[in-house]
C-alpha cells in the first residue's frame, strides 16, 4: 500500500524495493530502509503505469500489448 501511494500520488518511489528494505518493527509496524534510489515519474507516465496494471490484473494481454507499443513506445528487434 505505501509504494503504490508514494508512486501513485507522491510520484517518488523506492527504487531499490525488496524484502530486506522491510522491517517488521516491534510495535507491528512497517520500517521502510534504504532509500538510496529514489526514482521519479511525471503524472503522464504514472498514468500509463496504473493502465498497464489494471490490463495485467484483467489478464486483458491485448490491452497490455497495445499499451506496451502505442503508449509505452516499446520497440522489438522486428518493429
């Protein structure tokens, strides 16, 4: 929940994500660590980026194609 908000609407994030960035603290909370790659998106691609997983999570694999290649701009050794 924290990455998505820190991504979605702070527009920052942890670049660096994985479990041992985590910790489970005394109290029951979250310790979030190692912050040293923090990364940045513009309101226009963290748009795309929400598309692309809501595509994925409806398993919608032309919408995801078509986000990849007319969005995304992803290019193939064929394109």
């Amino acid at each position: 929940k924290v990455h998505g908000y820190q991504l979605f609407h702070v527009g920052s994030f942890n670049g660096d994500c994985h479990p041992g960035n985590i910790l489970l603290l005394k109290n029951g909370k979250l310790g979030l660590i190692d912050y040293g790659q923090v990364k940045t998106m513009s309101l226009e691609h963290r748009i795309i980026y929400a598309k692309l997983i809501i595509a994925h999570s409806k398993n919608d694999f032309n919408e995801v194609v078509r986000i990849h290649f007319n969005e995304i701009k992803s290019k193939t050794k064929y394109s």
